[in-house]
C-alpha cells in the first residue's frame, strides 16, 4: 500500500485516471473519481461514521480537494446504493455545485433526495434500472442488478476509448434473496467475454471463507425469538436495511404483534421503501410510536436505530436511561446487524448496559439474526473465474480485505503485477488493458462536527482526547516588567485531573523558581516564559501522577 505522495505524470488523451477518494483502507467514505480526456465521473460519495478516537465529530467525509476546482467538468455521480458509506456525502459535495446529475435507481435516489431536502438542496437525478446503458459525455455506463442488504443495488461497467472498468459496488450473490432479484452473472459473463480491464469489486468479506447466507435464514430465527419473548421487543438495525424491517414486520405480524418504528431516519427510510413498493406492511402491523405504549408489552415490537452503538442513536439512549422507553426485566432486545470494525466497544458497552438493566441481547454472537450483504471468498472466485479480468484494484474495505481480495485474484490467475493494491489518493491510469499507478496524492478526513465542515483537525481531535482523558490545567502568573519578581499567582485550576486545587501547592515554588532562574538568565520573552512553565508543571505531573494533562499558562506583566 503507498505512503509517500507523489504528484502523478499528466494524463494523456484517451486514458482512462482513476483515483480512489475514499473507502480503501476503511468501511465507509466510499468514492471514486474516473477522469478521461477533460471530463470526470464520481462513482458513490459517502461518509463514514466516527470512531471513540475522534470525539464530538458527527460523519467523516471524504476528501474534496482533487475535484472541487473541477466540478464544471463531472458529466454526473452514480450512486450504487442506497446506504450511508455510499450516498451520506452528497449534500456536501452539492453544497459546492447543485447541479451535478446524481444517477442511481429508483430507491437509491428516493433516499438521497429526502436526505438532501433536508439540507435544502433540489437535485438533479437521473433515474436507471438494471440492463440500461447510458452515455455521459466520453464514458458509456451499463447498469447491473447486484444483490446486497437493501433493494436496487447496481454494479456499473464504465466503458471508455480507454478500455472497460467493472465496479460493484457492495455485493453478494445470495440465491434466495428476499426480494427474487439475484446478482446478474449472465450480464458478468457477457461483460466478461467481451473483456473487463480493470474490476473494482468489494471486499468488505474478501478474508471470509465460503459463501455468505442468505437472507431467508433470518426469517425464522427472528420469528422464534419474538415469539419466545415475555414483554416488549426491541429490534435494532441501520436505519436503509429494507429486508431486514421487512422480516420483523412479517416475525411480528406472525406473533399477532405491531410495529413502531423508531429514530427519524428509520421512519423516513421505511416511508419511502413503502411508498415505493420496496416495502410490503402487513395490514394493521405498523402503529404510530406515540400510541404504542397503549399497546400490552407482549403485543409490540420497536424497530429502532442504534446497532453500531452510536451514542445518540435510540438503542445507545434507551441503555444510559435516557429515551422514554425504559428498558427493564423481561424485555427482549435484538441487534440485527453486524460490527462495522471499530465500533466494537461501542456497541459491546450497550449491550453492557442493556443486559444490566435486565434485557435480554440477542445478537449475531449468539443467534442467527443478521447476515452479512458483501460476498465472502466463495462469491468473489465465481466472479473472477466469470470476468476473467486483465487487472484488478480491491475496493471497499479495511487492509486485511484488500489483500484477502487481492489473493483470491491471483489464485484464480490475475498476474500479481496487475493486482492493485491501492490507498486512498492513489492514481492508477488504465490505456491498452495495462493498469499503472503513476501518482499517490495525500488526502485526509474531513471531519462535520455540527455545523462545521472541515474546520476541525486531527490536532483538535488529539486535544479533545486528552482533555477527556488526562484532564486540564491552567496556570495565571503575573510578573513584574523590570524584574521578572512574581507579583500574583502563580493561581492554578485544573478540570478533570484532581478534585482538590491544593495538590498544585508542591509545584508552586517550583514555578517561581524556574521563572526566576529564566528570567535571571535574560529571558524577558513571554511566550518563552509561558513555555517555561509548561514544563515546570509537566514534567511535575508526569513524575508524581503519570499523567499528560492539557496545561495552558499564562504570563502576564504588569
């Protein structure tokens, strides 16, 4: 994987430039850019989910800088999907240029559309289905039905002078889908014939051995748990995943139970799906959350938000207390999702909490209640044995699922030399079936903290980690201009380190000592003072509390 960034060669007429902007190396940011003679396609712009290492921050974007002086020249951003890793940041990128054409199919671009009229933003959308071919400007798109996790996800060939790129977007190949519409491999097959020069497939399972189940096994499962439980039951999911509120729906329905739909975004996602037919409600089974608690505890399922253990998600608050529904003995609750990596210990310290309030967790760890949407090994052999592709970049996943992806290409026999594995920023240029990386651009995250874009960095992340975690403290010294003689202080106050100020009295004098050996040395500069007495105090705290506190001094003259 390249580290040093290196600005690549120019592009020649009729290459094909692809940079990855985001999701290699991480579960989430996933965006591609794909440049030929002057004009560039975006494939997917989502965002990922922030992790305990970066507290206050709400989404991560990916990082805009390569395209947003060009953004005259993207011909159109095709979404794959309907989920947040994909399509979450699109309103900032809109926010830069509103008209550029989002193309997806009908339910992705329902959801995209109500996420950014909540930013106030009327798109221009350009609705496709599978089998359809589109030209856009210099790249000819072909869309192809892929399985996954929610409705209408597509893979897009994009065919160019300079060859043909296949991405998949998130797949798997489960052949008893919920919703009948299975992965197209005749249409793989073809495009394989006809020769795939570069194949960007997922690899989110790349290191899973086998082949991913399917959906219908859940069904069942969820059915028997609900009807097992005693009170209420909670069932947790990502708020897009359509098959999984599908199968509670039904399990509820089955055990004479309704069905509130909690957290904003779940009953907006589920408004759409339905509206639009991706969603069937048994009649009578859904019931406004405002009327459910006039509803027996053993006659209601809630549907909610919060299987990543995010902490304002409703599952996350209904542990710690603060939701209205007050979690107690006897009810059931159910995590129907897996782990996004990372998210482990959130979601570990709600189901902590949970449990110790008398629930009963079910989750993937102990019952079948969640499969995974991307294809394991098994899946990903069948494709490359179909494609046959000339070379191959990994897409979508952590470093360990881009090498397992890699591998099982070279096992199926892609020449190691045309398995690419890529970072964030790389530039790969693809003429006559070769793939080259020519240059490696240094991008970082762009982090949302409220209402603020980019405005906060990993610097301000590091000093939020150690105000919450070693604590705060701040010197006042006032010194008198000719002498450096202290005149007030030094007054110290600390936040987060010690209940009582007066442990500060031992380094007091010390303070006054190094600011009197300075000052008797010819130090009269106050930054140098100040910086004096941050290592007075420092190196004191270190050796007594083996602590790192923020410390802040200040030196005034007088």
């Amino acid at each position: 994987m390249p580290n040093a960034s290196y600005e690549p060669r120019p592009l020649e007429k009729d290459t094909l430039r692809v940079i990855p902007i985001g999701g290699l190396g991480e579960i989430g940011r996933n965006m591609t850019v794909f440049e030929i003679n002057g004009k560039l396609l975006i494939v997917d712009c989502g965002v990922l989910f922030p992790e305990e290492t970066q507290p206050g921050v709400d989404l991560i974007l990916p990082d805009f800088s390569l395209v947003k002086d060009r953004l005259k020249d993207v011909v159109g951003i095709v979404l794959t999907h309907g989920h947040e890793d994909h399509i979450g940041a699109v309103p900032y990128l809109l926010r830069l240029k509103n008209d550029i054409p989002l193309i997806g199919s009908g339910l992705t671009l329902a959801l995209v559309e109500a996420k950014l009229k909540e930013h106030r933003i009327k798109p221009y959308t350009f609705q496709v289905e599978e089998g359809q071919i589109e030209k856009m400007g210099p790249f000819e798109l072909e869309f192809v039905a892929v399985n996954h996790s929610i409705p209408d996800a597509l893979a897009v060939a994009i065919k160019t002078v300079a060859g043909v790129v296949l991405h998949t977007g998130d797949f798997k190949m489960d052949q008893l889908p919920l919703d009948n519409r299975i992965t197209d491999l005749r249409a793989f097959a073809r495009l394989g014939e006809a020769g795939v020069d570069l194949f960007l497939p997922d690899s989110t399972n790349a290191d899973v051995p086998g082949f991913t189940p399917s959906e219908r096994t859940i069904g069942p499962v969820l059915e028997s748990v609900i009807a097992k439980a005693p009170r209420r039951v909670i069932v947790a999911s990502f708020s897009s995943h359509v098959h999984r509120v599908q199968q509670v729906l039904d399990a509820a329905h089955a055990n004479g139970r309704r069905v509130a739909l909690l957290g904003r975004s779940m009953v907006r996602n589920m408004g759409i799906a339905e509206e639009l037919g991706y969603l069937k409600v048994p009649e009578g089974v859904l019931v406004d959350f405002k009327k459910a608690g006039d509803i027996p505890d053993d006659k209601i399922v809630y549907m909610s938000t919060g299987s990543q253990g995010e902490p304002m998600a409703v599952l996350s608050r209904m542990a710690n207390l603060e939701h209205q529904i007050e979690v107690g003995p006897g009810d059931t609750v159910i995590l129907a999702s897996s782990l996004i990596p990372g998210n482990e210990n959130a979601v570990y310290r709600v189901i902590n909490g949970l449990t110790k309030l008398g629930a009963t967790v079910v989750h993937k760890g102990n019952a079948k209640v969640h499969v995974s949407g991307h294809a394991s090994a098994g899946e990903l052999l069948y494709c490359y044995n179909i494609l046959k592709p000339k070379n191959v970049m990994p897409v979508h996943g952590e470093y360990r699922h881009l090498v397992a992806n890699a591998q099982l290409a070279i096992e199926t026999g892609v020449p190691a030399r045309n398995t690419i594995l890529a970072d964030d920023g790389t530039v790969i240029d693809l003429r006559d079936g070769i793939a080259t990386v020519v240059g490696q651009y240094d991008l970082g995250f762009v982090y949302v903290d409220g209402q603020s874009v980019g405005e906060v960095t990993d610097d301000d992340l590091k000093d939020r980690l150690v105000l919450s975690e070693e604590g705060f403290i701040s010197i006042i010294v006032v010194i008198e201009a000719g002498t450096g003689r202290i005149v007030v202080g030094p007054e110290i106050h600390a936040k987060g380190f010690a209940e009582d100020d007066s442990v500060f009295d031992k380094v007091k004098p010390k303070i006054a000592s190094a600011l009197a050996e300075a000052v008797g040395n010819g130090s009269r500069d106050i930054p140098a003072l100040q910086q004096v007495v941050r290592r007075t105090v420092g190196r004191w705290v270190n050796t007594s509390y083996r602590r790192r506190p923020m410390i802040v001094p200040v030196v005034i003259e007088a």
